[in-house]
C-alpha cells in the first residue's frame, strides 16, 4: 500500500498534467479564434477595397466625360483629369488615385498591320533612344505576327522559342498586356523596364497625343529629333498644341520636316486612360487599375472599361524619367 506522500506526489501529477492540457486546448482554441478572425478581416477589407475601387472608377470617368464635354477637341496634362486625388480618409483607411493618357505611350499593336511601317521606324528610333539592343525591335514584330520563319531584322518565331530550355511559342497575337513583353526573346530585365515604362497595349489604331507623350516617345517620331527639341514640344509637360500641324511646324523650324507618311497617327486629343486607386486599410495596401476608353458623342459615346487589374504591375508615369537621365538624352 503507497503512502499518503505518494499518493499526494501522483494526483499532483495529475492535476499538473489536466492544468498543461486544458492550456493548450485553450491556445488551440484562442489560435484557431485569431486566424478565423484574420480570415474574415481580410475577406471585409478585400470587399471593401474593391468596392472603393469601383468607386474610383466611377469617378474617374465622370472625369472624363466632363473633360470631354467641356473641350473635346483638346487634352493636355493641365485638365483636371491629369490632377492626382490626394489621399482622401476613409473608413478604416484612405484612398488615393490618378490617371496616366495611354495616347501618351506607344501602342505595340499598331505594329500589326503596319502600313508603309511608320510604327517599325518609331519603334527602332524608340529602342535607339533608350539605348536597348534594336534587334528587340524585330523581335517584338515576330511576336505579334504569324510568320513562321525568322525576321531578317532579329525576330524570332517558332524555332527560337521551342529550342529553348523552357520552351514555349510565341503569341502571334496582338498584345493583351505589356508585361508579356518578358516573353520576347532578348528581353532582359532592364530591357524591359525601360521599354514598358514608355509602351502601352491598346487596341490597333490609337494616336500618339503630341500633348501629353513623354520625351522618348516625341524623339521617336524621327531620328533627328533631339532630347532639347522634344522638350520644346512637351514643353515640361505644359504643351498646349492645338492641332498637329502646329506642333510639327515648331519642328520644321527647328530643321527637322516630318513627311505626309510619318505623320499617320498623331493626334492631340486622347482616348484612352489607365485609372489607378491605392487604397490601404488596416495597414493593408491594395492597388486597382482600369483601362478606360473614352469614345466620341453619340450612340456608343462614353467611357467603356476595356480591361481591369489588380496589384502593382502597372508602371507609374515618373518611371519615364529613366529616359531623361540616360546619356541620349544631352
């Protein structure tokens, strides 16, 4: 028979070992708590983030079309559609937008179906300008079209690409994004950085707007047209050019004349806008954009949303200044 001292020794034991379990179970319980809590605040925020983005959206596009109404044969980057939305408080956080003209960047689908190649130049002036290797230039070409044999400007078609350790084909479609860019062979990292930062991936037949496009894409326009003579276009972002042919007339009296042919698809009017919102709650970043269509009065008029987005994939107009800062650009 134990003694009493045993006895006691055991049920301490005992109670110690019910006092280390009913513990656990109660973190368990507190842990599983916390991470449905967790769960269900981010699903809220998510909600309530998308919900400010299309209130965003909505916005922007009022924007828009009272611009459009108030001017519509003009748009320079000092409407109030190019005006940033400050940081705005909201429940649980704030908001903050802006749009960037994507008749301000190249649209590599004009590349398709390129009559008379007006774009191809504009592209290898573009590439030149940023100082990227000009056989990107034939292969961004390849990629969009159906050939099957190689371009005799450094392209690639079907070949190149399945020879590759990972292989895979090429598009031969127009552009649905700029970042499938990274898919060009050729195309490094800091290729394409440049590049995107100065491209956009919109619908055939956009026009560069001589208003709002940046320095690159104006010294694209010809190979003579210098850093300092694009600036006396964009004039530090305040070009107010009526018309094309008062723009192109500042450039003629600067000694570079602009052929009939080159001056397919220039505009100074704009039809399409990346919308970006930030929005954090909770600490929480979330970042939205819209690509925005802008079409004429009449029975289609209005703002149509072309494609939508999530995440920061889109670059951000300041990223440009990559250009000015390059050696090309003195």
């Amino acid at each position: 028979m134990k003694s009493p001292g045993a006895q006691r020794g055991v049920a301490l034991v005992i109670a110690l070992l019910a006092v280390a379990l009913a513990l656990v179970l109660i973190a368990s319980l507190l842990d599983r708590g916390e991470l449905a809590y967790a769960r269900t605040r981010n699903v809220v925020r998510g909600e309530q983030a998308a919900a400010y983005a299309e209130g965003l959206e909505a916005f922007a596009a009022q924007v828009l079309m009272r611009d459009r109404d108030a001017n519509p044969n003009l748009d320079t980057l000092g409407e109030p559609w190019a005006l940033p939305l400050p940081a705005q408080p909201v429940a649980g956080g704030q908001i903050s937008a802006a749009m960037r003209d994507l008749n301000g960047c190249f649209n590599l689908n004009n590349l398709i179906d390129d009559t008379g190649g007006v774009w191809r130049k504009r592209l290898r002036n573009l590439l030149a300008t940023l100082q990227l290797d000009p056989a990107l230039g034939g292969a961004i070409v390849d990629w969009l079209d159906g050939d099957a044999a190689i371009d005799a400007e450094g392209g690639a078609e079907d070949a190149a690409y399945l020879a590759q350790a990972i292989p895979y084909r090429p598009g031969n479609r127009a552009f649905a994004h700029v970042s499938e860019l990274r898919l060009v062979r050729g195309m490094d990292g800091d290729s394409y950085a440049r590049l995107a930062a100065e491209v956009c991936a919109l619908p055939m037949g956009s026009s560069i707007n001589l208003n709002t496009a940046s320095l690159a894409l104006l010294m694209s326009l010809d190979s003579r047209i210098t850093a300092a003579l694009a600036e006396r276009i964009r004039q530090d972002g305040q070009a107010r050019w009526a018309d094309v042919d008062s723009a192109l007339r500042e450039l003629g009296q600067q000694g570079v004349t602009i052929s009939d042919p080159d001056r397919a698809g220039l505009g100074v009017t704009s039809s399409y806008f990346l919308a970006r919102g930030e929005i954090l709650l909770d600490e929480v970043p979330f970042s939205f954009a819209s690509v925005l269509e802008r079409r004429s009065s009449g029975a289609d008029g209005g703002i149509h949303v072309l494609a939508r987005s999530r995440g920061e994939d889109d670059l951000a107009p300041q990223q440009r200044a990559v250009v000015s800062e390059s050696p090309s650009a003195n």
